[in-house]
C-alpha cells in the first residue's frame, strides 16, 4: 500500500475552471497542507474561504498580522466571556482553604476553547510553541503549598504567563525570553524565587542553567561544540547575577504582577551577590563582561538592566540563533529540515536578526518552497494536544447549548480524557518537546490508536449519549455535500463511491489508499442499525443516510495519517 | 445484501474496533536472540532509573566526614539508630530506607559512590542520554545499551528486554532488527484499562516500506483493549504484516496466558515495619512506580523477560529536598525522603520475589553538589549507583573516611580509589561537586561481563558502544577510573 492519488480522484476532481487538473489538486494540497502547519488543524470553513474569498499568501499575511485585522473571533470571544477574569488572590483570606475563582481544568478549557475555535490561529499555534518552549507547571507556579491563596496565585501567574506568551508570541525573542524570566510562574518552577546571595548560601542553579540549555541553547549541542556559557563557573556566576530577582511572595498584599523587589524579603535582604562582581575573579560570565555597579546604584531597575543585558548577550550568540531558527524549521517542516535545508537556516538565521524576530522568521519559513513541498506533507506527526484539537477543528464542532464555563468544560471532556490518557494535560508538568528523552513520549503512536478509537466512539450509535465522547456537535453532512458539490456531484445522486471520494479528499485531500476508498465506501453501504447481516446498500435519502456517513466520518477521522499533518 | 468482494465494517471491527490505526516495522521478530551467543540466559536484571539526579551524599551518608555537616547545613541527615552500615562506622544511610539498609546488612547490596561521566557535564539531557546509550559521544540515533547487551544473551522469553514506563527508555531503545525490545507503555490505572506494546527500531531509513509517520516515531506499537482481544493494526506488504502479527501474538500471549501480570502496585507497599508506609499513602501521583515494578518483577520471575526497566522522577530536588514538599500535594517530608522511601519500598519488595539470578541495578544521571543552595541542591558530577541481589559483592564502594578521633580509619574500602567523598576535586570541572572515581560504563561492563557472564571477546561485537567498552575493559592505559570494581 502506497501514498498516492487515488485513480478515482484523479478522474473526477474538478477543482475550479481556471487551471489543468493535476494543478487543481496541487493547489488545493497546497492549500490544506499550509493550513494544517500554521493552526490547530485544517477546518473545512476556513479552507473553503481561502479557496472562494482570498489567497492563500494573503491568508498567511493576515495570520502573520502583517496585513488586515485579524482577531479570536465572535466565537471564540463569546464561549472565553463564560470564564472569570484572572483576579486578585488577595480577597481570600489568609488561611482559608476557600478556592479562587479558577480551577486548572477551567485553565485547559479555556485554551483548548482558543485552539479550537480562534480565528487568529497562528497566534494560539505560536502561543503553544513558546508555552511549550518555556516550559512551567501549574502545579509549581507559585509558592508550595495551601488550598486557598497559594493554589489561587499558581494559576494567576501560570494563566498570566500564557497570556504574556499569546500577546509576544510573534514579536522578538528576547521579550519573549524576558517575559518568561520575569514571570513569577518560571520563577518558581525553576526555582529562581528561591535563589538569592545569602551569607554564601542560597544560591540555587536551576533556573540559570535551564535557562541556557533549554531556552536559549541547544542542550543536545552542550559540550560538543558550544564555545561558552558551558562550564560551572559561568553557570554558578551566572547564577548570581539574576539572584534576587525576587517575587513577592503572595501576602495579604498580592503583590502586582513582574514586581520585582530587592528590599523586602526575609532571606534576601539586598544583593550582596553583587559585591562578587567587584573581585577580580568575577568580573565576567563566559565573553560576557559584567558591568560594574557600584551599590549605590543597586536598585531594582538597574539589577534588571544588568540581567536583560546577559539575556541579550547570549541570544546574539550564533549557536542561539542555529537553536531557535531550527527548532523552528524542525516544528514547520520536517524533523530533517535544519539539515536538508542550509540555504533555508542561513535565510533563517538573516531574518532571525540581532534579537529574535518571530515574524519575520516565521514569514521566510512560510513563504520558502521547502515549506510548501510537496515532499514535505504529512510529514509531521501531530502531537496529542494537535491530534485532539485539530479532530475538532476538521468537523467545524460546536459548542452546542453552552451558558456558562460549566457546559464548556463538558463539551470537551472528550479532549480532556483523550489528553489525559495521552499524558498531555496542559499546563501540568508538561516536558518541553524537541529533546530527546521528552520527544518520544510526545509522538508516541499509542496516540493513534487512542484518537482512533475515540474517534469511533463518537459515531458509533451503539454508545450512549452519555458517553463522554458524545459532546461536541458535529454535523458532517453539509461539509461532505460541499465537497460533493466541488467534486461536480449531487448529494441526492450520489453513490457510496462519491460519498466516500468526499469524505476522504475533506480530510485528507489525496492523502489515501485505494484500501482506505473500498472500507469507506462498506461504511455507507452496510446498515448499522442491527447486529444482523447487512441488507441495503448507500441511499443518500434514506432515513440513515446521516447515520451512515457519521460512521464513514468516524471511520476516516480514524485512519493513521490523520495523526500527521 | 452485501456486495460481493467488499470489506464489510464489521470484518474490520473484527479486526480492530478503531479499524485502521497502526502500522509497521522491521524484520521478523524471529531473527531476536538468534544471534546470541555466550551469556548466561538464566540471569535476570531490573534496571531503575531515578531520573532528575539522585543526591548521592544524602542516601549512602559520609557522616563521619567533618565536610558534610559544614557542607550540608540545611539538609544535612543526622546519624541514627536507622542509619548504621554493618562495617562502615562513619557511612549511614537515609533513614527512610530502611528495607535497603536490611538488605545491606544481609551483604545484598552494593553502594557505588562517585560514578560519573568524567567530561563532567551536568545537562540531564545529556548525561541521561549518555548512561543509557553507554556512549560517551552524543549520537541523536543511538541505541540503548540494554539491547546491545541482550544481543550476546541466548534469551528465550516472550520478550527479552522490556521497559514499563510512561514513555519510552532510551535504554531499552534497539534495532528490531537483530535484538528487539519492547515497551509497555500505557496510561497505567487500576483496572489496565488500556496498553500498548512497542517496538522500537534505531535506523529510521530501513526498511524502505515504513511510512514517515513511522519513520519519524522510529517505533510500531500494537494497543490491545483489556478482555477486548482488540488488536487494531495494519501494515504495509507481507513482511511487515507478519511482523506486526507476531507482535499482537506476543501481547495477546501476555494478556492471555498471564492473567496476573495486569498489577496494580498493591503488593509492593506494604512491607511490614516500615515507618515510610504512612507516608506513602499520600503519594498516589508516585504510586504507578510500584505498579510497574510489580510487572516488572513478574517478568522476569516468568521468564517472559531477562531485562526488565522501570523509571522514577522527581529527583531534581534544587528546593525543598528535606522540608515541606509538593509530592502528592500533601505530605509534610521533603520530596527525597519520600521518594527515597519509595524506592527502597520498591527494591525491598522486588528482591524478596525475586530469584537469586536476578540483579536490581538503580542509576541516576548524575549527582548533585556537595554544597547545599539553601533548601536543596543543584546539579553535580558523581553519581550513585547502587547494585541489589545474590550475586553482590556487597559494600560500599569509592568512599573513605580518615581517622577522626571518635573513630578509627576505614579498613580497606572497596572500589577504585581512595579518596573522601567529599575531598576538595582535583579538577575545578567537577567544583563544589563529587568528583567521578569510576568511569559510568565500568559498572555496565561488569555487569555484562560477570553477571550475564558475556565472555569478553564478544564486547567488541557490540555494535555501537563494543569499541570503548572494549577499552574500559582492557584498559591498556591503566586509567584507574576505568578499573573494575569488583561489585559482581
């Protein structure tokens, strides 16, 4: 069994009237193979609009925020307004076990609601990769401890972080890299809140270290080619540059977000960490030499200006810009493409620029023929959280009779359980993708067979509405008639044969077997309702015409390749 | 009426009730441990992983060692009546593992201080990559060392080499080819409700039938639905087809023909005596640890397998290492305390099931600095090792204590050098960490070498860690931190 258009889609496509066919159907793969790689999954809506209302490269464009207006959309806008706004800690009292207004499956609704739902698609991809890049837990975003504040001010700083990653995710690199470092949710995580220059004590590597190996280095590439910031001294000296970046820890006061005080806590009086850098010894980190402060500069202001020089530093370095640029080219087009593509990094790396620049990276990745390739589609395998979204986002779901954050969450328990037996809950505990050990579990095919058999659950009529699976509404007549219609066929004529060409090109365009045509095809020609042999064959006006193809969808959302992208 | 010559929904649902999920893979399984030749196929190893780097120093404790106190003092472990070694006046261990502490005295264990990759790098990516491929080059596609070891091991088992982990070990990752291993990975619950088996191969451009998605993921797995007999796969020409159905064979012959092996950790935590069991009950994030070594233990008891892995985190402990910690959301310990109670919980509990041919091995990546940062410590160089069963020469290896005046110099120690644990390093790399005695791959040769009785010649035939562990064993330059240790 290979890859390769089918001989019936071959001879029946009839994509549009301006073009031979074989470039109808390169040019609408093209199209559904840009829009599976900048969003959550290809949403028949928004395919039929790039194909009947505008450009692909305008699409593109409008996705970068170069040109238009786009937004989350009227959807998205709506089902989000159910959620509470991220409040002040600070009114529950001391002690109280009494819980904030959010609780973390709220927190992984309320982003799976963008996901699948936002128009401004790129950002909520964008917003993922860097979450996933500076990677926190919501379980260790805050002070340890306490049902009531503490839990409260975890997931303030975690959601507050996200939404800092969502407004940067496509400026420069080094405000995202900043964002994170001032965000009291990596502060904690990677226990930075807890590292302050005390009487030659307390001084805790964690975050500084992460930092240059997760975040702005290539861990894989340490020791084996990276000149500097490898070696303890520079990591421990590091280390006590960025000491006493402190947070307020949450008082009764709750402190506002990004304050940074260097005067206020119990166990880091002030910054006796900086009279280190006035020894001999200690007057650089690596190439990076510290500038001098005398201490009656010491004020917050300045401390920060000293750690945003470093961060500047080390992200000008050569090896940052190969780590970001490839990591990347690796997420948009193929795990080989740093490699196969040299000519790609060094255009890359050109308008990665000085900092950092997301967009314009993003935009020369975007518009280069290495990522519109047809050697490079469904070459990608979908990560857990983008196989759940992007089953969503291929049926158009919608959030059916929904009035409040409750009726949300239950229309995604589905997701939920699928993310939860995938071991990808957001924002718990999550393992940065792209490292080796981390990575395996992230593409492990276990997923496949999961979404698969979900995905069977869905529509099979035997499962009660009950069923978890059952919540989202699809109804996928309307977008199969529609691609009938494109296909030059008529719902009220068509065979199983044509049925089952549409259901396949809508998800897959010609991304299928022969094998997988025939079994679609004896989806809709066998009667489901009883456990007795089959007796009729497909009639679109049959009174389970509907149920049948929901079948035929289920089974499609079912195959391998709609794990890759 | 149904059509002739179609494919009816429910012949595929026969097949698999998600129709058409899974696919492909290598050369047939039969081809696994024919090329095996030498090694005793009797012996039996559970390896554990603590990933996140183990406090070496906090577990097998210098306490007669002036530095540590000076060293260690907001975490500093005390000397206690649940602390002392039979033989090592001034070393004691963590009072939380008090099964191990039993063992030890009994001459069932073998502490192995200050092993360590001498490079002296502590990125976990790398170090952790570098103990479990048995490399000291990094190598983005290379295989774990189990599988090469199994390679020189005529196994028989339904499956030689397994991890049972939430996802997939590095060490146990092979060539299907020629020395296969599997991977139980599932998202465990009490009712093992669902379980994949994978298989894993090195080489993602072979064969050329393998689709991207395949190649990419570099492993097939075959899901089973538990009493569904649902194997829902298929696969791509009559090699792999074969190849997959021996797969779903070996699965359901697990499921089918051993019924008990679906474990729900029960078993293991309750060893009588222990003050840690309490604290354990607050631990339930930890608590498919003691699920997997359970399976684990029944693997190897059955003889399904010889090498059997399973993994612990949580050992990153740069805050809160001996206060109030965030394991289980409620406990009052520190997080290692805790976890060091459930491995020795763990360990305790396997070896009393376990056969006298069999070994427990506990790695970690590194250890961590000598110095504390003030609630807990970051990360370090040495590691410690630690080597459980019959065939131990047990001890404690590569520490040394002078005289003090309340106690007298240790006799002749164990390992390869004799120097402090926490003596000042004599390289700045390894600063304010445990400077490595013993190269990390030394106590993997012996291992091959002496326990699975591999003869010698056929390390060369390794095929990718056979030239250096040639070296280490030979060790024509006399390198003293490539000398045996003598622990097996």
């Amino acid at each position: 069994m290979t890859w390769k258009p089918s001989l019936l889609a071959l001879g029946l496509f009839v994509a549009g009237p301006h073009l031979p066919l074989a470039a109808q159907i390169a040019d609408l793969e093209e199209k559904h193979h840009v829009l599976s790689r900048i969003s959550f999954g290809v949403s028949p809506s928004v395919f039929n609009s790039i194909i009947t209302q505008q450009d692909l490269d305008n699409h593109i464009l409008e996705q970068l925020h170069l040109v238009g207006n786009v937004s989350q959309g009227a959807i998205a806008t709506n089902l989000l307004n159910y959620f509470p706004p991220v409040t002040n800690c600070g009114t529950i009292p001391t002690g109280s076990t009494s819980p904030g207004p959010w609780t973390t499956s709220m927190m992984q609704w309320q982003q799976l609601v963008r996901m699948i739902t936002s128009e401004d698609q790129l950002v909520e991809v964008m917003t993922y990769f860097w979450e996933n890049h500076f990677s926190t837990s919501v379980g260790k975003s805050g002070a340890p401890g306490g049902n009531g504040r503490g839990q409260c001010m975890r997931q303030r700083n975690e959601l507050v972080e996200n939404e800092g990653f969502r407004k940067l995710c496509l400026t420069n690199f080094y405000q995202l890299a900043r964002h994170s470092m001032y965000s009291p949710a990596m502060r904690y995580y990677l226990d930075l809140a807890f590292s302050c220059e005390n009487a030659g004590r307390s001084l805790n590597e964690n975050y500084f270290r992460e930092l240059l190996e997760l975040h702005l280095l290539d861990a894989t590439q340490f020791g084996t080619g990276i000149p500097n910031y490898t070696n303890d001294a520079d990591i421990q000296a590091g280390t006590r540059l960025i000491a006493g970046m402190w947070v307020n820890r949450p008082t009764g006061n709750d402190a506002p977000y990004n304050q940074v005080t260097n005067t206020t806590s119990t166990t880091c009086n002030i910054f006796p960490a900086l009279t280190l850098f006035n020894g001999p010894n200690q007057t650089h980190i690596a190439d990076f030499s510290v500038p001098a402060l005398p201490p009656s500069q010491w004020t917050s202001v300045n401390l920060d200006r000293r750690a945003d020089e470093l961060l500047r530093h080390v992200i000008r370095q050569t090896q940052s810009k190969v780590f970001l640029c490839s990591k990347l080219l690796r997420y948009f087009i193929a795990d080989d493409a740093p490699e196969s593509h040299p000519l790609l990094v060094r255009d890359c790396i050109a308008a990665w620029g000085d900092l950092g620049d997301v967009r314009a990276t993003l935009k020369v990745i975007f518009f280069s023929p290495e990522f519109r390739s047809a050697a490079r589609r469904w070459n990608r395998i979908k990560l857990p959280i983008e196989v759940a979204v992007s089953h969503a986002r291929a049926l158009d779901a919608q959030f059916h009779s929904v009035t409040n954050f409750m009726d949300v969450g239950q229309r995604l328990s589905a997701i939920d359980t699928f993310l939860s037996a995938s071991g990808a809950t957001l924002f718990t505990f999550p393992s940065p993708d792209g490292f080796p050990f981390a990575s395996q579990r992230q593409i492990g095919m276990a997923a496949y067979w999961q979404q698969g058999y979900a995905a069977y659950r869905v529509y099979e009529d035997a499962v009660p509405p009950t069923q978890p699976l059952d919540n989202l509404s699809f109804n996928p007549r309307p977008l199969v008639e529609a691609e009938l219609n494109r296909l030059g066929f008529s719902w009220s004529t068509s065979t199983s044969a044509q049925v089952a060409l549409a259901t396949l090109q809508l998800f897959f365009r010609n991304r299928y077997s022969q094998l997988d045509h025939r079994v679609t095809s004896a989806f809709l020609d066998e009667d489901s309702a009883t456990g007795s042999p089959p007796t009729s064959l497909w009639n679109p006006n049959g009174p389970d015409a509907d149920k049948r193809l929901r079948l035929a969808v289920a089974l499609c959302l079912s195959l391998p390749q709609f794990c890759e992208r | 009426m149904k059509k002739n010559n179609s494919i009816g929904r429910r012949d595929i649902l026969k097949v698999g009730a998600a129709s058409l999920p899974l696919c492909a893979f290598s050369r047939s399984l039969s081809a696994m441990a024919s090329a095996a030749a030498g090694g005793n196929p009797n012996r039996r190893l559970l390896t554990i992983f603590l990933r996140g780097g183990n406090d070496g120093v906090n577990c097998v404790i210098p306490h007669g060692d002036l530095d540590y106190v000076n060293a260690r003092q907001t975490i500093a472990i005390p000397p206690g009546p649940l602390t002392s070694l039979n033989g090592y006046p001034g070393i004691g261990i963590h009072p939380a593992m008090t099964g191990l502490r039993t063992l030890f005295n009994q001459g069932k264990v073998a502490f192995l201080h200050r092993v360590g990759n001498l490079e002296g790098q502590r990125s976990h990516f790398n170090e952790m990559h570098l103990l479990e491929t048995g490399r000291l080059d990094y190598k983005a596609s290379a295989k774990g060392w189990v599988p090469q070891a199994l390679s020189q091991v005529p196994a028989t088992g339904l499956m030689p080499a397994i991890s049972l982990s939430h996802r997939m070990q590095r060490m146990y990752l092979s060539s299907a080819a020629s020395d296969p291993t599997f991977h139980l990975q599932a998202p465990y619950s009490t009712s093992g409700a669902l379980r994949t088996l994978a298989i894993d191969f090195a080489d993602p451009g072979s064969p050329p039938a393998i689709t991207p998605a395949i190649r990419v993921a570099n492993r097939v797995e075959v899901t089973g639905a538990s009493g569904a007999g649902a194997y829902p796969v298929t696969g791509e020409g009559p090699f792999l087809r074969s190849t997959i159905q021996t797969s779903i064979n070996k699965l359901r012959q697990l499921r089918g023909n051993h019924a008990a092996f679906n474990r729900n950790g029960t078993a293991f935590p309750t060893v009588a005596g222990d003050p840690n069991v309490a604290s354990l009950a607050a631990t339930s994030s930890y608590y498919n640890f003691f699920a997997r070594m359970e399976e684990a233990v029944y693997m190897l008891n059955q003889g399904i397998s010889n090498f059997a892995g399973v993994e612990l985190g949580g050992w990153d402990t740069h805050n809160e290492q001996t206060t109030a910690g965030q394991v289980g959301g409620s406990s009052a310990q520190g997080i290692h305390q805790i976890l060091l109670a459930m491995l020795s919980h763990a360990i305790t509990s396997a070896k009393a099931s376990l056969g006298a041919d069999s070994m427990i091995l506990v790695v970690s990546e590194f250890g961590r600095t000598n110095r504390d940062n003030g609630s807990g410590t970051d990360h370090g160089v040495g590691a410690l090792y630690m080597a459980i069963g019959d065939q131990v020469n047990g001890g404690v290896y590569n520490c040394w204590l002078p005289a003090s005046p309340t106690m007298p110099a240790m006799g002749q120690p164990k390992g390869s050098q004799w120097r402090r644990l926490l003596a000042p390093p004599t390289d700045p790399k390894y600063f304010d960490a445990i400077e490595p005695a013993t190269d990390f791959r030394v106590p993997l040769i012996e291992i091959a070498t002496k326990f699975f009785q591999i003869p010698s010649a056929n390390l060369v035939n390794l095929s990718e860690v056979g030239p250096a562990w040639r070296d280490i064993y030979n060790n024509t330059m006399m390198n003293p931190a490539y000398a045996q240790l003598n622990f097996v």
